[in-house]
C-alpha cells in the first residue's frame, strides 16, 4: 500500500500529447473517455499512447447524463466500456463514473441517484474493470448516498475538493475532505500552472487492483483459521494515507464487515487493540480486532 501518489486527469481539452505531466511528476492519468451515449473523445486513444510512452498507469473516466436513471445508467456505461475496451484501456485499471450536476438531475434523491451510479458500476465491474466515482464533495454529501456505494466496492471514490481557486503545486491535506471510501484526491483544477487536474492517489490502485478484484470473486471460499490467545494485546502500525482528525494523526485500515464486504475505518496512531483471532479470509491473512465484523486485513497492519 502506498499514498500520495500524483496524477492528472485530461480531457479534449488538454493536448493528445502528455509528457509535459509526467515531467511534472503525473505517475498516472485518467483519460475522459466517453460522454453520454453519443460523443467518445477524439484524443482518448493518443492521449492513452503518450500516457503509455511516458510509463504512466492509464485509467478513463465517463461524463455521465443519466441522473437517478437506472436504465440510463446501464446503457451509458455499456457505451463506455465498449469505448474503453477499443481504445486499450487497461482490464486492470479503473473506470470512473464522473457524475455533475451539470449534465445530471441531481435531485432525484441521495439513494436514488446511489442505486443508477451502482447500476452504471456493475456494467463496468462485469466487464472486467474496477469501478469508480467521481464528483465534488459537496455533491458527493448532499445528494448521493455514498455509504452504499463504498460498502459494495470499498474505496472507489475520487473525490473534487480545492483549497483554494487556481495554481496549486501540491496537495495541503490540512484541507482534505473527509469522507469514507476516498482512493483518489482531486486538489486543484490547475496542478503547477499548467491547466490540468492534479490528483493524488491515496492509495495505490495499480497494485491493488488484482488483489481487490480477488477478494470480492473468492467471496463463497471456505475459511481457514488458526488459533492466537483471546487475551493477546498487540500494537498496530501501518502506513499513513489519512489526514489529520481532530488534530490528531491517523491510520486508515480496512475491515470486513458482516455482510462479507470492506470497510474502512480510521483508528489513532499506535492504538492497542485485543487480538482474538487470525483467519484467512477470501484469500487474505486477517486479524480479529473485536465483534465478529471486525476483521482487519493483515497487508494494512504491521503487527508489533
């Protein structure tokens, strides 16, 4: 697991040609893919050939239309993947769902408008890619029900949120937008003067992305369990992605919950829990923290 690693998501909008952004220290970038379900980016493709040229990790995203529209939902991202899959978009990357009020009836309801963003997600999930989604954080509070989106597919959201207007070099995660579910941070709309998103990836979706991917498809696997003391106190440390809460640095971890899906949960530096148990869980090594929900991921914890 890694963090703050830096990209840039590009449009029509910015040249076909990006060497310019890995120079500038762009690890990844998000292609704009598709539109609706008529226009497709006449750059895409050499946008994703710089990309690739430059060793950068290319993933796209999808301006969506549909709103609370289920059915439009379905049908925006078949046109998306299929889109995705001519240009040579990854399998192992991600596909984001980029829903704005300005192209989206963002009224319709927060669960509403949650269960057409599941719908276009589980086209692009069934496809092969992971699933994302992308908006601003007011959005993202006022009018999506994000909570069941992040319970489904874990930390899928990428989130817009400035600082300020304008230039910005680097993310002031004293500005973060805390929310559950954040895998990458969209910080400015101008990323070291040159007229591009910068982002930064809080945790590291390339290689993850198999791992994650395996999780959820070896669900029904049987479970193997080895035995520890119940009254076994251990400290836990890990590596840091999150902002600071309440003034006080913060460790993010993952745990299962009792519906077999990942959660996140931020717990204080050097906390102590009570380690009852240590099970391999879809393929994972896990350590029992408390109830029977709260089983975390071995690969997030270092376990001194």
């Amino acid at each position: 697991m890694a963090s703050n690693i830096a990209g840039a998501d590009v449009s029509g909008y910015q040249p076909s040609n990006l060497t310019k952004y890995r120079k500038a220290g762009a690890k990844f970038v998000i292609i704009k893919a598709t539109e609706g379900t008529g226009y497709t980016s006449p750059v895409a493709k050499e946008q994703l050939t710089s990309a690739h040229h430059n060793h950068m990790y290319v993933h796209a995203y999808h301006y969506a239309n549909f709103g609370s529209s289920v059915s439009g939902a379905k049908k925006e991202a078949k046109y998306f993947v299929k889109y995705a899959e001519k240009i040579g978009i990854s399998k192992k990357r991600w596909l984001w769902c980029d829903w704005e009020w300005q192209n989206n009836n963002v009224n319709g309801g927060k669960v509403a408008s949650a269960k057409a963003i599941m719908a276009f997600m589980a086209v692009v999930e069934k496809a092969g890619y992971h699933a994302g989604l992308y908006s601003s954080a007011s959005l993202l509070r006022a009018n999506i029900d994000t909570s069941r989106i992040v319970k489904k597919y874990g930390d899928c959201i990428w989130v817009a949120s400035y600082a300020t207007m304008g230039k910005i070099d680097e993310p002031d995660f004293g500005y973060f937008p805390s929310m559950d579910g954040v895998a990458i941070w969209q910080f400015t709309d101008n990323w070291k003067g040159l007229n591009v998103d910068g982002d930064v990836m809080l945790i590291d979706l390339h290689n993850d992305a198999k791992t994650e991917k395996s999780t959820k498809q070896a669900a029904k696997k049987p479970v193997k369990t080895e035995k520890t003391s119940g009254s076994e106190e251990k400290k836990f440390s890990g590596v840091c992605y999150a902002p600071i809460i309440n003034g006080n640095p913060s460790w993010k971890i993952r745990l299962l919950d009792g519906d077999g899906h990942w959660t996140s949960q931020y717990i204080p530096t050097n906390s102590k829990w009570k380690v009852f148990a240590v099970k391999t869980i879809k393929g994972h090594k896990c350590y029992k923290l408390g109830t029977d929900k709260q089983w975390a991921r071995a690969k997030y914890l270092k376990l001194v």
